[in-house]
C-alpha cells in the first residue's frame, strides 16, 4: 500500500492560484501515480484520496462504505464524524434503510415529473431577467439572480404558500449567504426549522398536491408512515441540497462562460446547445469540491489495493472529472463535449436525487440569460471577484455584472 | 443487444430516461426503471450502451 503524501501534509484544500476555476493541481500528481495518497485531513484524520475518474466510479458504488459522514465532513475542522444520522438525514444514511426512504421521495423527482416543472422554470428565469433589464447596472447577479431561483423553485416542490414565500426566502438567504454574521445564521437557522416544521405540520394535517403533501400519503399507503421530524429534516435536506448547489452553479458558470467569449457565442447563437453545455459546466466546475467522505465498513477494493474496515476514503469528484482517460483536454470547456457521464453528481446510491431538477434549472438559466442580456460583462475586474475557497460548496461570493441599456427586451 | 434491469438495484436518477427514452422510462408511483423494449434495434443500441454506462447503480445490464 502507498503512504504517498505529494508534497501536501493536509488535504488539498488550496486551488491552483493560476485559475481559480480548476481543481488543486495535486490532483493530476495523485491521478498520474500508483495507488491512492493517505492525506491528512481537517478534521483530524487521514483518509485515502481516490482520484481517476475508474476508481472514483467503482469505489462510489462499493457496497462496504457508510456515508454517516458525508458529504465532506473531513474539510471541516470541527466537524463530527461520529454524529448519530439524524432520522430522515438521506445523504447520511445507508442500506436498507437508505433505500426504503430514498425509494418514497424519487417519484417527485422522475424526468417526467421535472419536465413537467419546466414551464415554471422557464417563466421564473425570465421574471427575474424581467427585473433585472427594469435596472440599470451593476447589480450582484449571485443575490438577485442565481439565488432567488432555486430558493422558488423549492418552494414550489415543498408547497410553500405564495404569501410566506419571500419571508421563507429571506431566512434561506441568511442561511445560506457567505456574508451572514454567526448570530443572525443561528436566528435564520431557528426559523428554517421553525417554518419547515409549520409546513409539515399543515401537511400532514391537509396534505395538497405538492411534493410534502404527496410523500406524506405515499409513506401512509405503503405503511411507512414518517414521523414530523424525519419530514422536516428531510424538507432541510431539499432546501439546502437544491438551493445552495443550484445557486453556486448558476453564479460560478456564468463567470466561468463570460471569460470564454467563444463558447458563450456559440450558446447564444444555439439556445439548444444548453442540454449539453450544463452537464460541460457541470463537470468543469465539479462545485462539491471537496469531494465526497465514506467510511470503510469491510474490505473495499480500489486496483490492487485494500481498505481495511474503519479507514476513511475520499472520493474526490472533481479530480476524477479532470480525468484526460475520460474527457480529453480536461481542463478546456467544449460545450458540446457531452460530458453527460460526469461525477459533479456524484456515483453510486447517493447521486443527486434532484439532478433532473438542477439540470433543468441550469438549462433554463443558460438558454436564457445570455439570450436576453447579450451584453452581459462583468462590472468589476475579474481579479476582484471572490470565490469561496473554504465552502463545502465552491461559488463565487458575488458578481457584480452589468450590461448595455440597449439590451432591454 | 438483450437488455435487462434491475429494480431492486434502481435508485431512480432518471439518466437511463434522458439517455435513452425510447428504452427506458420511470414507473409513476416509486420512480423505478421499466424497460420499454427487451432488445433495442440496431439504431437505438448506442443510446442503450450509453444508459447502461451512466446508470449510477449498475441496474442496467447490456448483452450483444
Ligand atoms: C448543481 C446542482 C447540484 C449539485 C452539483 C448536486 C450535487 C450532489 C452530490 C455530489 C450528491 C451526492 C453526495 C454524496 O454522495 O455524499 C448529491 C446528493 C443529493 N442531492 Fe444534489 N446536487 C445539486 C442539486 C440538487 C437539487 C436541486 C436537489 C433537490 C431539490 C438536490 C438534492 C439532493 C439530495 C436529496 C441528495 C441526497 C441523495 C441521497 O443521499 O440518496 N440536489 N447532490
Ligand atoms: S439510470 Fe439506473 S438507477 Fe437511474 S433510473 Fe435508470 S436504472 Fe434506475
């Protein structure tokens, strides 16, 4: 076995300074060597970092690993790795039990039933370019566009009462905004599970024809009736998991595309190039950068090598979707790459349960944002833009773009 | 090409469908994978192929 540590004690955590849009550039040393590296972590182990696209595939779909501390606990240097899994904490629970609950919730997530929230999308995207082209720039496209989006969009699934929806929607700001102080994100946290246990209160009393009110029926009918706590956590596991990753996505690729004025023509020139263009940013931008934690339960195979029971494993995604076996020239975006197969949604039993939700979002966005405001540019330096280095999920803090007036249509 | 899926493997990511609609689709009720046709014709094979490769539980499996 391999003690390889590349030049790092810790885990890569810094980006390569020369684009802030690629992965550390360990990564490519840990890809080019034999085995898998023992790297320090944060949170005060060392967990084996697995790196080529192969190894993260098969070890992500390794029967013999606990996801109790996932996604990327091993970044957080206070974080808990041995916190009990909270009931109805999907992304942290495994097996039977993991399956039973994920199985519930997937018919509100189906292709069919996404497609069907298409026409919401579309109409919210072009609202709030609507209100957008109604200014005058520079405005801070993170707060006013890519959050506000997904934070409806969710609303819409849980059910949210039009009229609660812009306090539901400050309080998820707060919470997750990069700029919010300890206090308030305490306060804004008290109130997230405030309001979602309200919601899943009414639901559960007069459950509607939304996503809360159908899984409520769903898991009665199937005799697995859930409990108000395991639907609230699982209402914050929606919340969190679809807005915040949606959100960072959408601020994060309109940057990276602005810098590469070729391939934005080309997408505004062919709105129908949006399909494949996202999943392209998807796993250029591999925004849960940090990768995903697992812990050994029995032995699991990575080449010819064991993990023992107990050792701790990183997958790192965004490693593996710079993978040149795969994608060739990997750190160039080729918008009609097609790079459907990429690992920015992770592998295995856990992928993103909302992926068909977050690609049609992201379509939505890129077929139209660009389309109405062909001269979207940045209205700072791109030296003074922001990106959240140390956040679970990687974004950018704010971008402040403008655009010329001529544009308002 | 023979095709074969695995429900109880499923866990419903729904890239069968966007790869390959015409082979696969979601049931409704569990969003589980059904499988529309046993063995795609020769101008679907490739879709199919592809389904089976992005398929994040290796429910689909794929015989030529
Ligand atoms: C660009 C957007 C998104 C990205 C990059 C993303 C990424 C991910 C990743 C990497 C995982 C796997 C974590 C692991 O293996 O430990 C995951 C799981 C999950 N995501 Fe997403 N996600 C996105 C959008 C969404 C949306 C819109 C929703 C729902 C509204 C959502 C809900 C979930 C849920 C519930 C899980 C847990 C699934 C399970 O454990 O079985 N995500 N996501
Ligand atoms: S891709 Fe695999 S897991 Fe997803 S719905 Fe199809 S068969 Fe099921």
């Amino acid at each position: 076995m391999s003690e390889t540590t590349i030049g790092v004690t810790s885990f890569p955590t810094t980006r390569d300074s020369s684009c802030p849009f690629d992965p550390p550039a360990e990564y490519a040393e840990l890809r080019a060597q034999e085995g898998t590296a023992s790297l320090a972590c944060p949170v005060g182990v060392n967990a084996r970092v697995v790196s080529r696209y192969a190894d993260v595939r098969a070890v992500l779909s390794d029967p013999n690993l606990s996801s109790h501390a996932a996604p990327s606990t091993h970044v957080v240097a206070d974080g808990q790795l041995d916190r009990p899994v909270a009931p109805g904490s999907l992304l942290h629970m495994d097996g039977p039990d993991h399956a039973r609950l994920r199985r519930l919730l997937t018919p509100e997530f189906t292709v069919k039933r996404i497609q069907a929230m298409r026409p919401y999308i579309q109409g919210l995207v072009d609202d709030h370019v609507d209100a957008l082209l109604a200014r005058t720039g520079p405005v801070d496209l993170v707060q006013d566009f890519a959050l506000p989006i997904p934070s409806l969009v969710i609303c819409e699934l849980l059910g949210v009462d039009y009229g609660d929806r812009d306090r539901f929607q400050e309080q998820t700001a707060v919470l997750i905004g990069t700029n919010s102080d300890p206090e308030a994100l305490q306060r804004a946290n008290a109130e997230v599970v405030g309001f979602m246990t309200q919601l899943v209160l009414a639901k559960m009393a007069a459950p509607g024809d939304d996503l809360l009110g159908r899984l409520i029926v769903r898991a009665r009918e199937n005799g697995q009736e859930l409990s108000v706590e395991e639907l609230v956590t699982l209402g914050i596991t929606l919340l969190i998991a679809g807005h915040e990753t949606t959100a960072n996505m959408i601020g994060l690729s309109t940057l990276a595309l602005l810098r590469q004025p070729d391939q934005l023509a080309a997408l505004r020139a062919d709105p129908g190039l949006a399909g494949t263009a996202v999943d392209e940013m998807l796993r250029y931008l591999s925004i849960v950068h940090f990768g995903v934690l697992r812990q050994a339960t029995g032995g699991v195979t990575i080449g010819d090598e064991t993990i023992k029971a107990g050792e701790w494993l990183v997958a790192a995604l965004s490693a593996g979707n710079r993978d040149e076996s795969v994608f060739p020239d990997p750190d160039r975006i080729d918008l009609r790459r097609g790079a459907t197969a990429h690992l920015a949604f992770g592998y295995g039993i856990h992928q993103c349960l909302g992926q068909q939700l977050a690609r049609v979002e992201l379509q939505e966005v890129f077929a139209r944002l660009h389309q109405r405001i062909p001269t979207l540019r940045l209205a700072v330096p791109f030296e003074e833009v922001e990106f959240k280095d140390h956040a679970l999920v990687y974004g950018v803090r704010a971008l402040p773009v403008t655009w010329d007036v001529e544009d308002d249509r | 090409m023979k095709v074969r899926v695995d429900v109880d493997a499923c866990v419903g990511a729904g890239q069968c469908v966007l790869a390959a609609p015409d082979v696969f689709d979601q049931r409704d009720e569990d969003g589980m994978v059904v499988l529309l046709v046993e063995d795609p014709p020769a101008e679907l094979e490739a879709a199919t192929e592809h389904a089976a490769l992005l398929c994040p539980a290796l429910a689909i499996v794929v015989e030529k």
